[in-house]
C-alpha cells in the first residue's frame, strides 16, 4: 500500500507540474508575433503652453508595432523608418496632454496610430501598436 500511495503522489505532482507550465507554453507561442522597435519619440504636445499654467506639455513614448510578418533578416532598407517616424510623429503632436492622462485617451492613441500607421505604411502589415513607456510631463 505505500508504494501505491508513493505512486499516486508522484503522478499528483506530475500533472500538477505540468498544468502548471501548460499556460506559459501558450504565452510563449502568443508572444511569437514580429515586432519593430522604434527609437524613443519625444514631442511637444497640441496647444504648446496650457492655458494659465505658463508652462509645455511634453510626451516621450516607446512604441514597438506588432507586425503579422517576420521582417527579413539582414534587410534594414525593407523598413521605411523615416515614415514609419514621420506618420507617428503626425499623430503623438495633435494629442492633447489633458486626454493622454485617462485609461481611454491612451488607447484612443493606439488605436488612431494603428490606423494612421496602417494605411500610410501597409506593406509593414502592422496588426498592434504596443507603448513601452509613456509619460506624459507638464
């Protein structure tokens, strides 16, 4: 009887173990998708000096697109990274500090990015738009 109960305890132990890592593996194949890493944007924001303040507001955001496709290896000329830049500098300026401090201002900008980005540069097949740091100063 106690090598019956060893038995059973190590196969409790076993499926355990392995329920356990079954979700990180399917966080791993999630995480597979392509990314593009951009340079850090810094911009002043829309309406230069806030009314009665006397001072900028300014914006620095780490952005990263999720891409649908693997880029080529060793292929830097394939990313137009000048207007990739240029497209999200356009949007970061018109965005007001006031709204990029609420939950739903930030994800109105991921989501006006994302269709700026998507229609200017279509052959990058950008599918997300992911902020790696955002902070809003004024």
């Amino acid at each position: 009887m106690g090598i019956a109960a060893l038995l059973l305890s190590l196969t409790a132990v076993a499926g355990f173990v392995w329920l356990r890592t079954e979700p990180s593996t399917h966080a791993l194949a999630d995480a597979s998708e392509s990314t593009l890493v951009l340079e850090t944007f810094v911009v002043n924001l829309n309406g230069g000096n806030l009314p009665g303040s006397g001072q900028r507001a300014y914006l620095r955001i780490g952005v990263t697109l999720g891409l649908a496709h693997p880029l080529p290896p060793n292929r830097p000329d394939i990313v137009p990274t000048a207007l990739v830049r240029d497209t999200i500098l356009a949007v970061l300026a018109s965005a007001r500090p006031d709204e990029l401090l609420k939950p739903e201002g930030k994800r109105q900008l991921k989501v006006e990015l994302l269709k700026t980005v998507q229609d200017r540069v279509p052959q990058l097949a950008v599918e997300n738009i992911y902020f790696t740091e955002f902070l809003v100063q004024m």
